[in-house]
C-alpha cells in the first residue's frame, strides 16, 4: 500500500478520503497517514477519523509519501 496524506483539512478533504476509501474497497492501494494543514489549532486533532500531523511545510518528513491537495 501507498502512504497518502491529504493537504489541507476542510471540506473539500472529505471527499478525497471518501474517494480513498471507496478505491481501497476494490484494491487495497491507500493507506491514508492524515493531514497536514496551516492551521496550529487543527495540529493534533483528527478529523474525518484521521489525524493532523502538521503543518505543510512538515511534507518534507515524509518522503515516502504521496500528497494529494484538498486546498481550493
């Protein structure tokens, strides 16, 4: 499986996790890591089940990752 984390953790990041999930139903491919979000309130919180690991410019630790953009 592939490690994905979400930029940004509004509205527009649900559907990309629902659309990960729905993928993951007919082949595991995904394994969803979180969020990374500028927002300092978020950092630490989950949201949609999953966890905000930073901010955006912390996608430098995770070099093994793939990055998809929620922000509008």
């Amino acid at each position: 499986m592939k490690n994905l984390i979400i930029l940004g953790a509004g509205g527009t990041a649900f559907d990309l996790v629902d659309i990960a999930v729905a993928m993951n139903k007919k082949k595991k491919i995904w394994r969803i890591l979180g969020f990374l979000d500028d927002n300092p309130n978020l950092k630490g919180k989950k949201i949609y089940g999953y966890p905000v690991l930073g901010s955006i410019t912390d996608s430098k630790k995770y070099s093994d990752a793939f990055f998809v953009s929620s922000i509008g």
